[in-house]
C-alpha cells in the first residue's frame, strides 16, 4: 500500500514537470513575450469593405488562443505586417446551360514575419487559400460568412505553422 501510495504521489509531482516542455499546438515561441499584428490593408484589386479587419482579427485571435503572448500595438517580440493581394472569385464548374455550378473564391496574403530575439526566423512569404460554393448563390451573408470562416481557419493556421511552429 505504501508503495503504491508513493508512486502516486511521485507521479503527481512529477506530472506538471513533463508537460511543460510541450505545446498542443505544436508551436514554439521560445523567449518571446509580446505579438505585435498590424493592421492587413486590401489591396487586391476587387476590395471587399470588412475582409482587412475581419482577417486582421482573425490572426491576432489565434495566437492570442494558441500561445501566452500579449497583444501590443508596438514593438512587439514577434511581429506580423503585410497586406491582402489577392480576392478573386472564378467559375470552377459549369451547367449545360453555360452557367457557374460552383464558384471559388480565393484570398492571398503577403506575411512578412519579424522574430525580434531571433533574426533568423524572419520571413517574407505568400499564403492563399480558397472557399467553394455553389454558383446559384450570392457571396453575401451566410455563404460570405462561411467563406471567409473557411480561409481564414486555413490562412491563419499556415502562418502560425511558419512562424512558430517551423512546419
């Protein structure tokens, strides 16, 4: 009894020790304290009025819910700038009638990434992803909603994954 008593009382101490080395997310922000995101202009040349914030949002939440950095407006450890270029919507798929079945809309973003303790992470990079949806539809309300939900996730996932976690 005493044994077991013991070994469970050194698995408990010993427990916390082992799990703070690990991160669930797999992203690691060493020494860092701080993120600093500004603020992603549109320059795509067809400009949707709310994709610049809700994006920006979109970014500064993940870490903010993946990481234990604080959000600054300067000078931040990690630092995020860049802009969206690109919002294209095409026809992917046709009807016999020559209509749109599907349509696709796409988002591109130039990150360029700044790791103040660690020059060496810094980066320049592009990030695209796409939303699918049905071409009797308007990109407005739900169905925009739901676009934007779907890039977003992906985008903001992809620039985590290069800026923390090296994937």
């Amino acid at each position: 009894m005493k044994n077991i008593l013991f070994g469970l009382i050194f698995f408990l101490l010993i427990l916390p020790l082992g799990c703070g080395v690990y991160s669930f997310t797999g992203g690691s922000t060493g020494d860092a304290k701080t993120i600093q995101i500004d603020f992603f202009q549109n320059t795509a040349v067809l400009v949707e009025p709310t994709l610049s914030q809700s994006f920006t949002l979109a970014l500064q939440d993940l870490f903010l819910r993946q990481t234990n950095l604080k959000l600054t407006d300067s000078g931040g450890d990690l630092h995020f700038e860049g802009e969206i270029t690109q919002y294209r919507i095409i026809p992917i798929a046709a009807t016999a009638e020559q209509t749109a079945a599907q349509n696709r809309l796409t988002i591109a973003v130039r990150v360029r990434f700044y790791n103040r303790l660690n020059e060496e992470d810094n980066f320049e990079q592009v990030f695209s992803f796409y939303s699918d949806y049905d071409g009797s539809l308007q990109l407005t309300g739900g169905v925009l909603e739901s676009a934007y939900e779907e890039i977003f996730d992906r985008l903001t996932q992809d620039i985590f994954n290069a800026a923390v976690a090296k994937w």
